[in-house]
C-alpha cells in the first residue's frame, strides 16, 4: 500500500512524500483508516514503527476538512495528552511537519517552564494542543483552556501514564472533554490495567495490534554481558574504549545512578551527560540536542525521560541497569533500529539482576547472545540460578488480539 491509497488529502499528501514516506508502516496502514472512519481506537505496536504518524495524519486530514481556509476565532478541536515534555515536543513537531500545506496551528505546553508564552498563544487559538497532565490541568483550572469544541483526544504513551500516576489526571482530562469525541489510545504494550481503563473511555473501540508486546526488533542485535554489580562503570568504559562505541544510549535505574555513570565516565574523559526528571526542561532539551548533534557521545537516561527520545540511527543502547519490568526492555532497545536501521542493544546483568534477566527472556523469547570474554563477569558468565529474586518485581502484563475493522459496522455518529 502507498500513502496516496488511504485518501488523503493532497496537501497531507505533500508534505509526508517530503519527508520520504511512501509506504505507511503496519500500524499506520491499519489505525488511520479506522481513526478516518471516526471509530474509537486502541493501538498496540512497537516502539519505533510510527504511531505518531498514525494518529496525527487523519486528525489533520479531518480537522482540515472542517475548517478549511476558515477565518473564524480558533477552538481546540484535537489534544494529544502524552506523559513526558521530550515526547511532548516530538509529537508536536510532528503535527508541525505534516499540516505544514494547512492553515491548522498546534501548541505544545508542558511543566517546567513559564506558561506566560504558552498561555498567550492559548488566547490567539489554536487548533491543536499537545500537552503534559499537569500543565494541562494547571491551565484549564486558571481559566485559559476550553475542551466544549474538542473533537478527538489521543493518549499517547498510555501505559506510560499509569505507570507515572497519571490515572487520575487522565480521568479529570477526560471529564473535561465532550462526550461524543473521538478517543485513540496509543501505546507501545497495552497491560491488563490500560485495558480496564480504556474499557472506561473509549466506546466500542477497534484494536490493532501489529506486533506483539514481547516482539523485539528483528534488526536489533542484542547480548547480555553477566558482570559484578561493582564493576559495570569498569565494563561500560571497557566497551565504549575498545569497541570504539559513539553515539550510545545508557538506561540507569534511577537518577542518582545516571548522574554518577556520568561522573565516572567523565574522570576517564569520556564526554557524557545525563537526562532525568530533575534536569529542567531547558537543560534536558540542550542535552538532548547536543546528543542528536554527536556533541556528546553518550547520553544516559532514565526510563522517563527517554521517552521523547526519537533518533533514527542511534546504533547503540546499554542497559546499564536491567528493568524490573521486562515490558519496559522492550521500550529501551526498541530506541536504536529505528526507521529500518540496524542497532546494538547490550545488557549488563548483575548477580541481583538475574531473576529479571529470566523474565525479560520469558517475554521476548529470543536467545540472546551471552558476551563472557570480558575482565568483569560473575561465575565466568554463568548465572546464578538460585540468587534471590529483587523486591517489586511484580507486573501485569498483555496485549489485545489483533482485530480488523469491520467496515459493516454502523459508526458511531460524529464530529463530521
């Protein structure tokens, strides 16, 4: 299928043949039909495969239609609630990139920052609103945002938002927004409690699936190094000197421990920064950019704040810390082999860390090639099976059956 067999505007059209699509990925061949056809949507992929796209392209195609080269004061017709300010920004350069033909305007406002420019273009109008829960609820109560126009809402990142404790900002954010609206859920693994969630917001909606929340990218390489839990600063810099490795991206647990790799690596003159929910918004985007730009050669970072992280040809990601949460592995690698690239995930397991590693290969099914000709390995690389398995190691875990649309189906009555 090409871009131009999903009826599309021409001005839509135009702009995503600029930046080089022809063919839409799986998800997005699949979700904007649906979104199109105004049915409510639950999607399920993988990091990496374009939901942005899948999303943001029929909500614009759609809002153009209905407000076309209209002159009248601008409404909030489409929000896109997304949990982190990176991922905020990101998707918000999407929209930019692919309404650039339209006279449709979109506004990115998060936390962290003065909301007195924000809060000035709210008051101008804007089509489209991306925002954080926090700065969203904020503006809302003081006055400076009405959702009575809004015709679609998009969670993006869902599982996401649970598990940073959004739940209940999300539910004040849904109160707000009319009842007849369009809702999309989109997220990267779809556990038992987004589903019971959706289930609450979303009316008879489609699900689309198109690869299973275990799926690991086939083009990303992956190995486990087992290594001393004392000696992964030791390990990190080994790799980095004698591999020759640039451009990585290292996930620490948490952000003292990001902050600490950093320090170590900089005493062997290895230029290093760190990303977290600490560093203000300003810092983390020049981090962040500097990063992009090979200014730096390694950027550690926590879960949180890698979510806005989009670099297509990042070729490699350390797990420094292995997650309690398997899903959560597949978030990480799923950062490098991006837009058909190839990448290199590696993974330091400590003895303490054991039990997770043998969960995260429950999940992904995939022998992972062990790396034991290193100075730094625990049993000469073989794991200890009776070692005592970490606290919080519990998880729901699941993902929705692929379902396809049923276009026999009477649609809900809508916006258009």
């Amino acid at each position: 299928m090409l871009f131009e067999d999903l009826s599309l505007s021409k001005s839509i059209q135009k702009a995503v043949f600029e930046e080089g699509y022809l063919n839409p990925t799986p998800i997005q061949e699949q979700a904007i039909p649906i979104v199109l056809a105004g049915r409510d949507l639950i999607g399920c992929a993988q990091t990496g495969t374009g939901k942005t796209a899948a999303f943001a392209i029929p909500i614009i195609h759609q809002l153009h239609r209905i407000v076309g080269s209209s002159k009248k004061a601008k409404q909030i017709r489409a929000l896109i609630v997304t949990p982190t300010r990176e991922l905020a920004v990101q998707i918000g350069q999407s929209f930019d990139t692919y309404a650039k033909y339209t006279n449709l305007t979109q506004l990115t406002i998060f936390g962290g920052v003065s909301q007195n420019p924000q809060v000035d273009t709210l008051k101008k109008g804007v089509d489209i609103l991306v925002a954080t829960p926090g700065r969203l609820l904020d503006l809302q109560k003081q006055g400076f945002l009405d959702l009575d126009h809004l015709h679609v809402l998009v969670l993006d990142e869902a599982d996401q938002m649970l598990d940073m404790g959004f739940v209940n900002d999300v539910k004040k954010i849904v109160k707000l927004t009319p009842k007849n609206r369009q809702t999309l859920f989109f997220s990267a693994t779809m556990p038992i409690a987004i589903r019971e969630l959706a289930e609450m917001f979303l009316t008879d909606p489609e699900t689309v699936t198109v690869s299973p929340v275990s799926s690991t990218a086939e083009n990303v390489e992956q190995r486990v190094y087992f290594v001393d839990k004392t000696e992964k600063r030791n390990l990190l810099y080994h790799l980095i000197k004698t591999e020759g490795l640039s451009n990585v991206l290292v996930f620490a647990r948490t952000k003292h421990g990001a902050d600490n790799v950093v320090k170590a690596l900089r005493k062997k003159d290895i230029p290093a920064e760190a990303i977290h929910g600490d560093k203000s918004q300003n810092a983390r985007q020049r981090v962040l950019d500097a990063f992009k730009n090979k200014e730096v050669g390694v950027l550690v970072a926590t879960d949180i704040a890698a979510r806005g992280i989009d670099i297509d040809q990042l070729p490699f990601v350390i797990n420094f810390d292995l997650p309690n949460i398997p899903e959560t592995y597949v978030h990480r690698i799923g950062r490098t082999g991006r837009a058909g690239n190839g990448g290199i995930a590696i993974s330091f397991c400590g003895k303490d860390e054991h039990p997770y590693w043998k969960d995260i290969q429950k999940l992904i099914k995939v022998d992972v090639k062990t790396i034991s000709d290193h100075p730094y390995q625990w049993h000469a690389g073989s794991p200890d099976a009776t070692a005592e398995k970490p606290k919080n190691s519990n998880r729901s875990g699941g993902a929705h059956k692929s379902r396809k649309s049923n276009a026999s189906k009477q649609n809900k009555k809508r916006w258009y």
